[in-house]
C-alpha cells in the first residue's frame, strides 16, 4: 500500500505510474491536540493575516507581496525557520519589497512554537501557492483558529470540503476573502480534527 494525504496527491502519482489499487487515501498524520496549548480564544486573536510557506518559486510570495501592498489597513507577518526567507536570487528582490511594507513583520530562524503563537493570534492564514499535495500549513492555522484563504485547486478543495467561502481565483478576490475572514466570528478547526485519525486509517487499510 501506498498512503497519500489527498486525492490530488493520487492524481499525481497516476499520471506516471500504473498503481491506482495500491494507493489510498488516508490524509497526513497529524495531531491537533499538541496545538491545544497554543489556542486562544476568536475575540484575542489580532487583526492579522499569517503568511507561513516558504518562499519558493512555487508559493509565488510576489503574490503575497501585492496582497499586502493592497491592504496597509492589515498586518501581515511572514514566518520561517529557515535563517533567511530565501536563498534563491530570483527571488530575493521580492523579499526586500515585503520588507519595506509597513503592515509585514517577518520571522525568520523561529522555531515550531513561535510559529504556533503567531497563528494562534492570527485571524486569517493566506496561501499563494499554486501546488500543494497535503497543506500541513492549513491544517496546524485550522486547528489554531484560522480562518483559511487559498487558491482554489490542489488538497485545499478536499481539507476544505469545497466550500467556496474560503478559495479566489485571482488577487482580486483573495483581497475581498481576507476582509471577509477578518471579520467572521467563526473557527474551522474541524477540517484540521479530521486528520487526527489519519493513522487509524493507515492501520484498517494494512489489516
């Protein structure tokens, strides 16, 4: 058998491969309940948008950086465990135009727990990215009370049981999400609890 976190992740695998009876679809392992330490109640939390993929070509963080150029009425932080937001040169100039926003904060070399807090506080996470197999960024700002604003397609689309509040199409439309996300008195963290049990599955598909 071969485990995956989402039917896109299987599509993936099809298309080079012949092996569609040995692949299921259990979802990633994950845990919320080591993030329980970390939430805070929805009226705590900042009017704050968490920005935490990597700065990879494939996450297109220039759309990230016109977002925040769009919104100074929003803070944005950008987080990272890496020493530096990014070592690729290409990109490096987008690094410095988030840096010169008012409204960006970015963290860089922090480890799990300072990530964890900044979610915890954060009303919104935002994806820019344009591939994503199993979106473990989403889950962990799900269980921490984030309110989800990504691209539509890819695992989103299955974590977020398609519901059409939370995807955009265009930058437009992910600016007009993110206020929308500001302001809504709700949290999502059963999509992430829903993972919790992805283990229990891995298990009754080998027996």
């Amino acid at each position: 058998k071969i485990f995956v976190g989402s039917e896109y992740h299987k599509k993936l695998f099809m298309r080079s491969r012949d092996m569609e009876a040995r692949i299921v679809v259990t979802g990633n392992p994950f845990k919320s309940s080591e993030l329980a330490p970390y939430r805070i109640p929805i009226e705590a939390k900042k009017r704050q948008v968490i920005f935490p993929n990597r700065w990879d070509k494939e996450k297109r963080p220039a759309e990230f950086v016109y977002i925040a150029k769009n919104m100074p009425d929003v803070h944005f932080v950008v987080t990272t465990s890496r020493r530096a937001l990014t070592n690729d040169p290409k990109l490096k100039w987008v690094a410095e135009e988030a840096r010169k926003l008012p409204n960006v904060t970015i963290y860089e070399g922090i480890s799990k727990a300072q990530y964890y807090r900044l979610a915890a506080e954060s009303k919104v996470y935002l994806s820019t990215s344009i591939d994503e197999t199993f979106g473990y960024c989403l889950v962990e700002t799900l269980a921490l009370g984030c309110y989800p604003v990504v691209r539509c397609g890819f695992s989103y689309c299955e974590i977020l049981a398609n519901n059409p509040r939370f995807f955009y199409n265009n930058l437009k439309e992910a600016i007009e999400r993110i206020y929308e996300g500001l302001e809504c008195r709700e949290t999502f963290e059963h999509f992430a609890t829903y993972y919790d049990e992805s283990i229990t599955r891995m298990i009754a598909a080998m027996r």
